[in-house]
C-alpha cells in the first residue's frame, strides 16, 4: 500500500556502505523519475549515477548532512552511502526546473524503498566542485543529490511536541526521529 511506503520512506543517512548497489538498479531507479509527471512535459532532467567507492567518496565530501544534528558531521567511514544518483537541470531545455526534480527525488526514493533500500535527498551540495568531478558543461545545474543505500539505521515518525518542535533528532541508541505535524493540524479548511 502507498501509505506504507511512505511511511517507511524516511531520510536516511546511515548505510552498509559495503554493500554494492547494481548499476542496473540504479538505472532502474532512474526510470521511475523518467516516467513520472513534468511541468508541461519538458523533461529537462539529466542524471548521473555512481555507484564507484573512489567517487562516492569524492561525492561524500561535497555534501552538507542532517543540518538539525549540529554535533554529527555526517555517516562515518563504513556508514556512507553505498550510490549516489545526481539530477541534473539541462538549461538548454528549460531555465526553470520547478518542483520536477522533488518530483523525479520522490519516485527515486519510493523506488529505493519498495527495494529495501532507502536513500537521503540532499541539497547542500558543493556544486561547483560537483561539476569538477564531473568535467559537467556549464549547460548543467546540480540540483539535488540522492544517497542511496542499504539502510544501518531506524528511523521513526512521532507527533510533534506540544511546544511545536519540528526538527529532527536522535535518541541514546542512535534511533532517528522525525516529527509530523498532526493531520487536523495542516487542513485549513473541508467544505
């Protein structure tokens, strides 16, 4: 069921980094987004794929992780994402990418998941260093990066606190948690 998939599709940010992804998988993955919805039909999005330990490891270093955790500087060696798939804007299809690439990250990360996968969209990205690793065209714009692996880590959804709390945080046994605003909380209005 839908419902459960999202509710199992969690930001992770731990992995088995040991565990090879399959480059196939990764251009199944892909396919999901390629197949999902486009601000009229554009389709300006390009992906790169890795799977590779040495750029992983290039990759890794040009990205910000869990902004709310202000003591964790990200997974540690052996818990770092095994892939990454890059989505790319290609401005001589279009200039304004919109929400396709939230899009396109979703059907990624659901895909991932049905897998028994799970994966991290993240935007804090040193694109420029990005486009070097990449020898990228200045016609390509980083927009976001997805990790990708097999998940090392639980995480669950719980209510937010009565003060109104909405950031992340984790628990002495390392379990994640990620608050959710109530559902009578976020429908203004039913008519």
């Amino acid at each position: 069921m839908i419902e459960d998939l999202i509710r199992k599709n969690r930001s992770c940010r731990r992995f088995y980094q040991n565990h090879p992804l399959d480059p196939d998988l990764l251009k199944d993955l892909v396919n999901l987004a390629r197949l999902s919805a486009s601000g009229a039909n554009r389709q300006p999005l390009v992906y790169i794929l890795c799977g590779d330990p040495a750029v992983n490891e290039d990759i890794f270093s040009c990205l910000g992780w869990a902004a709310y955790l202000k003591d964790w500087p990200g997974p540690e060696e052996g818990e770092r994402p095994a892939g990454y798939i890059i989505i790319l804007g290609d401005t001589q299809v279009s200039t304004d990418f919109g929400v396709d690439h939230g899009i396109a990250a979703q059907s990624i990360l659901l895909g991932a998941r049905e897998k028994g996968l799970a994966g991290c969209m993240i935007a804090t990205i040193n694109r420029k260093r990005i486009g070097k690793i990449f020898n990228l065209d200045d016609r390509y714009e980083v927009l976001l990066v997805i990790a990708l692996g097999e998940p090392r880590e639980t995480v669950v959804i719980e209510a937010v606190s009565p003060d109104g709390d909405i950031r992340y945080w984790r628990d002495e046994k390392n379990v994640h948690h990620v608050p959710k605003r109530d559902l009578k909380d976020i429908i203004l209005q039913t008519r």
